[in-house]
C-alpha cells in the first residue's frame, strides 16, 4: 500500500492530533465535572454536559486524524526501511 500524503504531513498531523487529544480531553472532563473555572461568570454555558458532549465529539474527531495519520507515518517508515525512492 502507498500513502496518501506526504511523510512530513503524516507526522504534523500526528503530533498535532496527539496534543488536540489530550488539552480537548481536558476541557472537556472539566467541562463535564461543572468545574468554577469553565462554569462560573454569568457568561459561561448553563449545561456544561451538553459543551462537554461536543468537545468529545472533536476528540473522537482527532483520534481518527491520529489513525490515518499515523497509519501514514508509518507506511513512510516502512517504505524508507526498504529503499525505496521518496519523492
């Protein structure tokens, strides 16, 4: 199988899906906890379960960029331990 994308790309995106994990993961159980910090000005959201729900949408958003990505990753590392010819 041949990646899709580029090696430098793949990598970004894996780095960068890794860290939106984890600080949304944050957020998100801190959010659902009905933390003071997230839920205490008058301008905060009134069910912090319903803002957590989304923010663990996105999480699951980024855990599959972090499969495709790194799925990619590692098909770059795969290719180059054979030598094969990267453009």
């Amino acid at each position: 199988m041949k990646p899709i994308v580029g090696a430098f790309n793949a990598w970004i995106c894996t780095v960068v899906s890794c860290f939106a994990i984890v600080i949304l993961s944050v957020i998100g159980s801190l959010f659902a906890s009905d933390h003071h910090m997230m839920m205490g000005l008058e301008d905060d959201p009134q069910d912090g379960r319903a803002v957590a729900a989304s923010i663990f949408i996105a999480v699951a958003v980024y855990a599959g960029f972090l499969v495709f990505c790194g799925f990619q990753a590692w098909l770059h590392v795969r290719a180059s331990r054979r030598g094969a010819i990267s453009l």
